[in-house]
C-alpha cells in the first residue's frame, strides 16, 4: 500500500477540468508549508505526481517540509522536470549519442525505436551565427548564407532527428536565441499533459543544454542548465539526481534611478551573490520591490544566475508575470489557468511574502549605479566612472602602462578628432593604422569589438530601446563610430527588429553600424568572427591590450575573441557609447564622447535617453508583433525545407567532418565491467583557481597549427572552412584534440607557457595536451588532472568532461568544483575527488612530475574518502581524498561506465 498522501483534485478554470497534485492537501498530512521557498514547493509537488515509493518515497516529502527547520536537508531525491531544451551546439550532440544509442541498442539485439524522448524537447539553432559581415544593410543575409554553407552537414542530421525521434521539435535557423524562445513563446508557468482520460496540469519546469536555461525562471518557471550528457537522461525518463538545496531569499526594494538599466541592476546582483556565495544554491527572489519590475528586468537577472554560481534565480509568479503573458501571445485559457493554479497551489506572489530561507540579502535598488564588468568575469563589477581605472589596473598588472605625453589623433576625409580617449594614456606599442580609407592610431584601450548580442540584455525591449535612442541621438549630434570598431547587433529574436522599426529606431543604429548581423548568439559565445586584418594585423605587433565591450553574460579568458585581452559587458546603450569613444580609458561620466557639428564637445550625459523617452518606445512593442514573428516557429526559410534527409530508424554515418560516430559504446555489453582502481596515473595538466569549462572544453575557433587544425586539413578541410569547435561538436576526432586547448589555459606545468601545452612525463618533452594524451595512450599509462579552486565554473559544457574523458583521464582532483562539471564528468565515467580541507597542489608542493595511484574505488559509496597516493623522485605521501559522487544515483552512473550506459542497459532490461 502506497505511503503517499492523497492528494489528487480537480480544478475547475473556466470550462475547463484539469487534475492535480494538492499542495494544501499535502500540508495536511505533511506539515504546514505556507512559508516554504515557493522553489521548493516546485520539488514538493513534483515529489507528490510521481510518488512511487521507490524512485520518491514519502521521505523525500517529509524532507522537503521538514527542511523549514533548519534551511538545509541533506536527503537526496529525483526529480523529473517537465521538459528539456537545447541549443545546437550542445544538442547536436545529444541527438548524436542518441543516434549511437539507437545503433548500440540494435547491437545488441533489440529494436532501436525504444530509445526516443520521453519528454517534450525543443531545439533551438541560435549558435551557429558568425558576424562575418557586419556594419552594412546586406550583412544579415550574408552571414545566413554563410551559417548555412558552413553548417549544412549538422542541420542535415538534426531534420534527420526531427523526424526520426518522437516528442523531438527543432526551432529553424535565424528565428532567435533559445532562451529568448522559451520566454517568449516555449514557457507556460502551468504545463499540462493527457494522461488516462485526464488532463494533468504542473508547474512547468525544464533543465537545459544551456547553463542560461535559468532566463525563463524570470516567468516563475523553475529551470536550470545541465550538461548535455543529465538532459539526455533527462529526456530519456531519468530522474535528475539532487540533494534538496538550500534556498538562499533575495529581498529587492526600491525602484530604479533615472539612467540606471536593468543591466547595471543584474551585474550588481551579481557580484553581490558571488560574494555571499550561493554555487550549488537556489536563489529565491522577493519582496515588495517586484511589484514594479517588469518581467523582462526579472528575466535579465535570473539570466545571469550562472554567473552569480546559483543553480537558479526564480521570480514567483504574479500579476507582473499574466501581463507577460498576455503580451507575447499566450492564450487567455492559458493566463487563467496559470492564475488559479498558482493562487491554489501557494505558488502565486503576495504582497509581503516572507517564506523561510537558509540565508537572505537585499537590495534596495535605487542604490544601483551605472557599471561594466569585466575584464574577465561577470562578477567583477566597475562603476562607470571607475572603467579608466580598471583598465590602467590591467596594464599596470601587465607591466606596460606609462604616461602619455601627445594626444592621437583620428584623420580622414571629413573626419572628426577623437576628443579625450587619446589623452588618457600613451603606450610605446601603440601602432598606426591605415583601414577603410582611413589612417589613425591603436592604443591599448582601443574597444574593436561593440556588439549588442546575447539573451541577457536582447529580450529587454527597455535597454534595446535605450541603445537606439542613444544611437538617434548621437546621431543628431553628428557623432560616429570610431573606424577601429566592429560592431554588430544580434537580436534574440525576430520580434525586437519588429520593435526597433516600430521606433523608427533600426536607421539610427544602422548608421551607427550597428546592423542586424544575426539572430542567434555571436559575440557572447565567441562567435565574433574575424577583425579586420589591419586591426589584427596591429594588435599582434604591438600585443596590444584591447578592448571588446558587449552586452552579454560571459567574458572569460579567449571567449570573445583570442586577440581581446580584455572583455567588458555593459548594457545596450554602453555598447553603443564605447563604440562613439572606441576606447574603454576614456571616463564616460566626465571626458567628452566627441564633438558636434558646431565643435562643441559631447558628453554621454547628452545623449542618454530618459526613462519617459524609453517607456514611450517600449510603449510600441505589441502582441501582434509575437504572435506574427512565432506564428510558424518550427517551419524555418525554403532553404531550411529544402534539406532532404532519408528516413530512417537507425542514422547512417556519413563521411563527415561534422558528424561522427562516438566510440562511447564501444565494446559495451549487457552487464557492466568492475571498476578497477587507477595505478601510477600521470598528471595531464596542473591547473589553477577558477578554471572555466571555456579554459577545458573547445570553444571559439579553430587555429590551423593546433591538433584540431591539422586533423581538419589531413581531411581536405581548408582553414578557411574550418568554423567553429562549437559547430563540429557532433565529431569527437575534433572536439577531443580540442579539449584543453584554449589559447588563455595556463597549465601551471610549464613555467612561463599560456595554451593547451603540457609536459610529457618522464621524457620531458613539451607538446600539446592532446598530444601528449595519446602518447600516454599508446604507452598504456592513465591520467590525471590536478586543479585549484571552482573547478569547472562557467557554461554547462558536456565536451568539458567527454573530452577529458577521450584523453584518458581517469579522475581530476580539485580543491572545489562547480555543480554542472562535477556532475558531467561522473556522467562520462570520471570521478571527480576534493584535496582534503587544507591541502592543495601549492601546499603539498606538487610539480607535475608525480606519478599518482588512487585505491578503493571499487568499493565507494557516497562521499567517501578514497587513498591517493603521490610518488616522485623525493618519496611518496598519501592523502584521503574525498569522493565528489554524492548520491547514490550518481554512484550508479560512475559504475556503469556514464549515464547513457546506464540509461541504455536500464532501457532494455539490463540495469
């Protein structure tokens, strides 16, 4: 007899019936919740639809309600989210392991249609778009036409996918950026499913292939990125293995000042959150403050939550969230049945709500100032007037700072002087530049890249309106975009140029240079293309420090472009504003942006727009615009129709550098082998703090000397065709000598050295990492690698742990880890192990040289301690090193071999 309370209903919305868990009628039997973390309420009622007594026991109920005690629980349960998203380049390789499972599944003797999806997934191609062409009125469609040469092989398998998986939909090329989709027009708040004659309605929830998936929490629906690898399970009917988290609340009052956007409010939510803390935690927002924020400022800052290291940041659903929803085209039947289900179910915001949290902050948010971030991570907020500052820190910790004592100067035919960015500093590896008719000089500082990109910022019609007001008004005043910069603008979606013509705001920003170049991720992912060959020309001679300045969420280390030292993100209307001073020295609080006509100085103060100017623009955005723009969401353009694929159940691999068949499920049987232990590893790489899944997993492009490159051009491949290693993820020959090979990784092996290099052990002999993996390979000596702290922060990266895991690592030990890695690299067969407390490479003096032994893996359970023995030439110590396999679901993966061997025997009986 089942322990579970009771607790199924009806609700009655309209003329309509819809049956549901009761989270009231579970209070009964359970415990008051009224003042459970809305978040959690989520897992309650999760817990409650697919109680089984084996996979959710009534304890993992209890745990939930019993968690108000204390703020914390350490009791693990699963957890079954409603739906999976993807974008193309995670989802490409999702479906082809799929496709692999199909052909190991028929291996073994049974029918490959049963592994399909069975949950609702949508794909969303938003990551294959290059600014190529950018800054004039055709760049649009060339570099559509450009996408769709370069990646044509990908999207022939994906409308192959399309058809031969069930519950399996594919958003077309040029339609937007997947986030943005899913806020717009995926999302529900209230899913509902047909199930026994019955309607079911449920909290949407979802996890994603995309650490951004948070975005949508803006909408009250409970989300989050995880690697390829756990959506696939995910997808597949596996529970997402979780501890019950804390639920860090995060009170928000007041109202923005005049000129503050909702970006300079996320990136002081952000650093506020990473220095309390919370990697691994929710983060619940509330207080009375949201009563004036509109859902677009919410979903800007629940974007960001990777970057403040939360599993989620979630806005409850109120008023504020059915005026979206009315806007963007959802149905009324729709909007009524998110209401009274919320207002039912406790879930629905009240004003004064204080639920019980583990911790709690706030913000009052007219104390939120003008800020960029960078030059490296999101979370190093700089107030505007401090950006000079900042920059002179980076030279001065580059060694190359010094006084200037002549002002540059910008000529051309009718040109203009640039007033105030010359004046700041002077360097000795300035160079002079001829480009595009016009000679000037580049000075460390100099912003090339200007790029309105990415979800975070590109769904908010207020600070997209605010860039094209800014754009009109500078161009009033006769101001130009200095020569040097590349600018581009990369809507999340078709609806903002909708919006921008509404303005009559599309000219100003095109004569500004700022042309739609794509709708989909360019610069924030690393997809910024090229620079001009003189520009590059001259940041190579003088290793110049420059700058790019982009309104997205992620600037680490050779994301946005390998020759930019130093990446700032700022909001749309700063984007536009460095791109008039082109340099980040110049002060745009106090020094002059350029002169007018009349010669008279410009200061930003001049050209910013009011909020009543933005409000009336964002007054133009309209519901037909989204019912017209998603209308035919999944049709895509006559080229995207035309692609021919064969119909089949099992994918036939054809000759391709894009798509290959991975060797995951070579030699796999039925039954599991035993773990062994690993005997006299050698270290791979030895890294330090904060190493990102960008510094791990190939990303950005592909040089022609590096591993990747040459493999390419043994295939025919020219470097001119080479793309992305995002779009040739579906080819693990690519992606595995790719891994670790990131032009900023510092492998802390070789003195002096910045790239994916190693030293090979004992020989002594320098080489790539890829290199020197299959060199171990052949020797038969497995690896290991060794890092510091926060290991694996950044995107949820599934080639960060399938590339360590080609290379033949076989553990990494780090002194911490960030959530999605750590679980990425148990779900392809790595364990992951933790430094005791106190210990670290720096403090047990570790080189490199080591030879490394690890005992008792056979036998671990949860959080375990394991023996690691190091060896070199001085003797040999041992450490109890802490097992990161947390719970008992991860345990099985790691036995199996990876989750998709797990998933795969369980499918057909095996497991």
């Amino acid at each position: 007899m089942s322990t579970t309370p009771d607790t199924l209903k009806t609700l009655e919305v309209g003329n309509r019936s819809y049956a549901y868990y009761s989270l009231p009628d579970a209070a009964e039997a359970l415990g008051n919740i009224d003042r459970l973390p809305k978040t959690l309420k989520i897992l309650l009622e999760n817990q409650l639809r697919f109680a089984d007594d084996e996979s959710v026991e009534r304890d993992d109920m209890q745990a939930l309600v019993d968690w108000q005690k204390e703020g914390k629980s350490s009791r693990e349960i699963g957890y079954r989210p409603a739906r999976v998203l993807m974008q193309d380049f995670t989802g490409v390789p999702g479906v082809v392991d799929l496709a692999s499972m199909r052909a190991a599944v028929e291996k073994l003797g049974e029918d490959p249609a049963r592994i399909n999806p069975l949950s609702p997934v949508d794909l969303v191609i938003d990551h294959s778009v290059m600014v190529d062409e950018f800054g004039h009125a055709t760049a649009f469609d060339e570099n559509v036409e450009i996408e769709m040469q370069r990646n044509r092989e990908r999207y022939e398998f994906l409308r192959w996918g399309q058809q031969a998986f069930d519950n399996f939909s594919v958003v077309p090329p040029g339609t937007g950026i997947c986030h943005q989709v899913n806020l717009e027009y995926l999302g529900k708040s209230v899913w509902t499913k047909e199930e026994n004659g019955k309607t079911f309605a449920f909290p949407d929830t979802l996890v994603g292939t995309d650490s951004h998936t948070t975005m949508i929490n803006g909408l009250g629906v409970l989300g989050w990125g995880v690697g390829g690898i756990e959506a696939e399970a995910a997808m597949l009917g596996q529970p997402v293995s979780m501890l019950i988290p804390e639920v860090i609340g995060f009170k928000l009052t007041g109202k923005l000042q005049e000129g503050i956007t909702a970006t300079d409010l996320v990136l002081t939510v952000t650093e506020m959150l990473r220095k309390k803390g919370v990697v691994g935690k929710f983060v619940e927002f509330y207080g009375d403050g949201l009563k004036d924020l509109p859902l677009a400022d919410r979903a800007t800052i629940a974007n960001m939550a990777p970057e403040y290291g939360a599993t989620c940041g979630f806005f409850p659903v109120d008023d504020e969230t059915l005026n979206y929803m009315r806007l963007t085209g959802r149905n009324d039947d729709q909007i009524a049945l998110v209401k009274a289900y919320c207002q039912e179910q406790g879930l629905w915001r009240e004003p004064g709500d204080e639920p019980v949290f583990s911790d709690t902050l706030g913000l009052d948010m007219s104390t939120v100032e003008a800020s960029l971030a960078g030059p490296k991570r999101p979370q190093d907020r700089v107030s505007l007037k401090r950006m000079p500052d900042a920059f002179a820190k980076v030279m001065e910790d580059d060694g190359k700072s010094q006084p200037s004592t002549e002002t540059g100067k910008l000529s051309s035919e009718g040109g203009q002087t640039a007033v105030g960015i010359e004046r700041s500093f002077e360097h000795n590896d300035s160079q002079d530049v001829a480009y595009d008719g016009q000679n000037f000089r580049l000075n460390p500082g100099a912003v090339v890249i200007a790029a309105i990109t990415s979800c975070t910022n590109t769904s908010n019609p207020s600070v997209m309106m605010a860039a094209g007001l800014l754009a009109r008004k500078a161009r009033e005043k006769g101001l130009a975009t200095k020569p040097w910069v590349k600018t581009s603008l990369a809507p999340g979606s078709k609806v903002v140029t909708d919006y921008l013509a509404a303005a009559n705001l599309n000219d100003d920003l095109d004569a500004l240079g700022f042309n739609l170049v794509g709708y989909g991720c360019t610069t924030c992912i690393g997809n910024s293309g090229p620079l001009p060959e003189a520009i590059e020309k001259a940041v190579n001679a003088g290793d110049l420090a420059v700058a790019s300045v982009l309104s997205g969420n992620r600037n680490f280390e050779g994301r946005v472009h390998p020759l930019v030292k130093t990446n700032w993100l700022a909001s749309p209307p700063l984007v536009v504003a460095y791109a008039l001073a082109g340099n980040v020295q110049c002060n745009l609080a106090t020094e002059a942006l350029g002169e007018d006509s009349s010669g008279n100085p410009v200061y930003l103060k001049d050209i910013w727009p009011s909020q009543a100017e933005i409000a009336e623009s964002v007054e133009k955005v309209n519901t037909e615009m989204f019912r017209k723009e998603y209308g035919a969401v999944f049709e895509g353009d006559e080229t995207w129709k035309a692609i021919d694929v064969p119909e089949s159940q099992v994918y036939q691999w054809p000759e391709s550098t894009y798509i290959q068949h991975p060797p995951f499920f070579e030699g796999m049987g039925r039954e599991p082998d035993p773990i062994e232990d690993v005997d006299n590893a050698r270290v791979l790489a030895m890294l330090g703090d904060s190493v990102t899944t960008d510094h791990i997993s190939p990303a950005g492009s592909i040089k022609p000397d590096s591993p990747a490159g040459r493999y390419l051009q043994e295939h025919g491949v020219k470097p001119v065709d080479f793309n992305s290693y995002g779009s040739r993820r579906g080819n693990h020959e690519v992606m595995m000598r790719g891994t670790f090979a990131n032009v900023r990784i510092k492998n802390e092996m070789l003195d002096g050295v910045v790239g994916g290099e190693t030293r090979h052990v004992p020989s002594g002999e320098q080489m790539s990492i890829y290199d020197a993996a299959m060199k171990y390979q052949q020797e038969g000596t497995p690896l290991v690698v060794i890092a510091g702290k926060e290991y694996g922060t950044g995107s949820s990266r599934d080639w960060a742990a399938k590339g360590t895991r080609l290379l033949g690592v076989r553990a990494v030990l780090a002194e911490s880890y960030e959530r999605i890695h750590r679980s990425n690299l148990i779900g392809m067969g790595v364990v992951p192990l933790q430094f005791p407390e106190g210990e670290s490479r720096q403090t047990l003096g570790l080189t490199g040289d080591e030879e490394i032994s690890i005992a008792g893996l056979a036998d671990l359970s949860p959080g375990a301690t394991v023996k690691v023995t190091l060896k070199n030439a001085d003797g040999e110590r041992t450490l109890e090193a802490k097992c990161r396999i947390d719970t008992l679901n991860e345990l099985a993966y790691y036995r199996h071999g990876g989750i998709l061997h797990y998933v795969l025997r369980k499918m057909i009986g095996a497991a």
